[in-house]
C-alpha cells in the first residue's frame, strides 16, 4: 500500500521536439507524483507522450522544460534506482537465460559469485526454474519476457518501469503474465518499491494498478487522474470493476463538441490543426453495422472491446473517426449513431461511398489537400511534397502516417487516385488521368 513517501516528482515536464523552423510539443507542463508503495498507471491513446515522459523519469532523455526529482534530489544523468521492461523482449540471442538475467548485474559490478545466484533465484521467482540454459528462440513470447522481468528486477530497482510490457504478446500469455506479476508485486517477492506502467489498454490499467494517470494528445498532457479502490485480485465482472472502466473510456472519449471545434482548422489556418484517425473504412463500417443492430443505435464504448475483440485504443481510434464524420455522437462513455450513421450502416455499397465523399470533403486536411492538387500542374503532386507540407505541422513520424490516412480515405472516396509507380496523388477527376 502506498506510505505518501514521494519516490518520483515530474514538475512543469514539457518536451518540445523541432522540425527545421517548426517546433513540436510532445509533453506539456506535466505534473506527477509517484509514493513508494504504489502502482501507478499511464494510460492514454497513442501518441499522447506516455513512452516519451518514461524515458524521461529515467534519465533516458532530458526535458526541453522542468524537473525530475527523485527521493527529492533533482536527477543527474540516468536514474540507478530506475529499469526499464519494454514491449519488445529485448534479449541477447547468443546469451543463455541465465546469462541475459546476468549481464545486468554485471554491467553493475557485481562478481560471479554473487551475480548468478541472485540471477538464478529470480529466474526461479518468475517461474522459469529449468530454462537457465535455454537460448531465446526456445521460450515462447511470454517465456522470453518474463526473462526479460528478471532481468530488470536482477538489479533490485525501486521503481520498475513497464513501457507496454504485454502488448507484445498474445491473449493468454500477457494474461497469464499479468497475474504473475501482481502476484510478485502484492505479496513484496520483488524488492521494487513502486511500479510506473505505460498502457493504451484500459481494462489492464483497471486491472493491475492503484493509480490511474489519464493522458490525452496533440499535445501530451495530463487531464484527469483516479484511484482504483478495488482489492486484489480484482474480479473482471464486477459491477465496480465495469463502472471504474466506463469511467476511464468516458474520460478519454469525451463527448461531442460543436462542428467547428470536432473539426479543428486546416494547414496554414488560424487553430488547431487536428489529425486523422489511423483506421481503416472496413473496420469503421463494421462498428457502424455493429451499432446499427444494438437497442437504440447505441452502446457502452467499453462494452465494444469485447464485442468487437478488438482493444481499447482501436476502439477509441474508431469512435474518434466517427464521431469526426458526423456518423456518432458521444457522451458520458456511451456512443450512439446519428441518423447519418444509420443511413450510411444500411446503405449500399456505392450509396456508402458517396456519404463517405461529402462527409471527408469537410476535413480541413482533405480540404487542404484538395486545393493544394487544384492548383498543381495536371493536379498532381509527388507524395513526398506532399508529406513535407505535412511536416510543418506534424511530426515526421505522424505526418506520414497522415499521408497514408489521406490516400487511403481519399481514395475509397473516390476523391483522391495514388499511382505507386510514380508515387503521385491525384485528384480522381483530373483529366490526366482520365485520359490514361
């Protein structure tokens, strides 16, 4: 249980990341406290800075703005009481088991004598008694990262980071390591005075930590925290345990503002520019069609996850895209279609393409685009200028993946034709490529 001994203090964090003369706000002014005792969680969608504001508690990575305290000293270079587990397992292929645990130890110093049965005990402590002297390529997914928990507790930390630790494996196996750690971590097995976890997965946050941290982005920030007062082990099917996840989803959903706000403004306009959500036209039909056979169009945004088997940052992904197109309104955690929605879940597949068209066509950055190939020689432009452009108001990493999101939309719409030979964009109607 938490003693209110503050282990970790982020003060006014922001980090700002430049792009030639544009300046990109990752964090902004991000206020935390971590107690010994605790375990807390960092929930959010992708994008909105939780790995970025990991690496900085560590030491990993220096803040444009603000301090890190640790045990109320400012922290100096990479935190020693601090590691790390990653989504990916990370592991030496060349190295045994035993040795992958081993190196951490080390790489501190340690002797042989003392580092390898301390490396064997927690190889025992996270169930891999037998598989010292296995290679990598023989464990399975969640074999391999619970080598890579051993390792990371080999080192004693106070404060054991988990940057998606299970979102690299299957169902069972990230279910079965779960429990495995909150074992470890209730009964004091691992020396770890407190847990910070990084997370897109709402039920997993709701499952395993005391703390909620809710993160929202462009920019990153913090916009609501709560406790999780259930005991361990929590029971999935509770009405608390459902209540406290409808909670979460309503924070991160929010509920539908005014057009001009949903919207946002385009490149070179006077706002907020706001991207496209990453999903794909099939998986945004099969939420509508799912919707339009629930009592009332409507349904618990959370229920979804499970219905749809899908989780919880695609699912929000695809009730942002449809809330954006006019296809949903959402409120209080609950999603609803609009009758917009419900004539485009049961029309037909031209007559859906055509609703797609004019609902796109609003988009400041299909707008954008738009003008931008009216204005072009033979209305076509090379898929790189188009990216740079992108790039003055988003990362490079995220102007990309708007790019795809444009064509791929744009082109279901028929508004937009992509020629992968020459990468170019066109509009579908240009004459050009008519007479091709």
């Amino acid at each position: 249980m938490p003693n209110g001994t503050p282990l970790l203090e982020l003060k006014h964090i922001h980090q700002i990341y430049t792009s030639g003369a544009r300046k990109f706000t990752a964090v902004e002014d991000v206020n935390l406290t971590v107690s010994e005792g605790e375990y807390v969680a960092l929930l959010g969608p992708s994008g909105c800075g939780k790995s970025t504001l990991l690496r900085i508690l560590t030491g990993l990575q220096k803040p444009s703005e603000g301090q890190v305290l640790y045990r109320g000293e400012v922290l100096q270079g990479v935190n020693p009481h601090a590691t790390i587990v990653f989504q990916t397992f990370a592991l030496f292929p060349w190295l045994t088991v035993l040795e992958n645990v081993e190196l951490a130890l080390k790489a501190r110093g340690l002797p042989a004598g003392v580092r390898t049965p301390r490396a064997l005990d927690l190889i025992d402590r996270v169930g891999l008694d037998g598989f010292e002297n296995a290679y990598p390529r023989e464990l399975s997914g969640g074999m391999r990262q619970k080598v890579g928990f051993a390792r990371a507790m080999a080192v004693e930390p106070e404060l054991l980071c988990l940057d998606e630790p299970f979102s690299a494996l299957d169902v069972l196996s990230a279910e079965s390591l779960r429990g495995e750690l909150l074992e470890l971590w209730t009964s004091g097995s691992i020396p770890t005075r407190a847990i910070l976890m990084v997370s897109h997965n709402i039920e997993e946050a709701v499952f395993m930590a005391d703390r909620i941290v809710v993160m929202d982005k462009e920019p990153g920030r913090i916009i609501a925290e709560m406790k999780v007062p259930l005991p361990h082990p929590r029971q999935r099917q509770s009405d608390e345990f459902r209540a406290l996840i409808d909670e979460v989803y309503a924070l991160l959903a929010g509920q539908t503002q005014s057009e001009s706000e949903e919207l946002g403004a385009a490149p070179g306009e006077a706002g907020r520019v706001r991207s496209l959500p990453d999903v794909h036209i099939g998986d945004l039909t099969g939420l509508l069609e799912h919707l339009a056979e629930k009592p009332g169009d409507q349904a618990d945004i959370y229920r979804l996850t499970e219905e749809l088997t899908l989780d919880s940052d695609h699912v929000l992904r695809l009730s942002e895209a449809a809330e954006l197109l006019g296809f949903v309104t959402i409120a209080k955690g609950d999603i609803q279609l609009t009758p917009l929605g419900e004539t485009f879940a049961e029309a037909s597949i031209l007559a859906r393409k055509e609703i797609f068209a004019t609902r796109i066509r609003r988009l400041p950055l299909v707008r954008w685009l738009t003008g931008m190939l009216q204005r072009a020689e033979k209305h076509a432009l090379k898929d790189e200028v188009v990216k740079m452009a992108l790039q003055l108001e988003f990362p490079p990493e995220e102007a990309e993946k708007q790019l795809d999101t444009l064509i791929n939309w744009g082109r279901y719409a028929e508004i937009f034709a992509y020629d992968d030979g020459s990468e170019e964009i066109y509009l579908e109607s240009a004459p050009e490529k008519a007479a091709a």
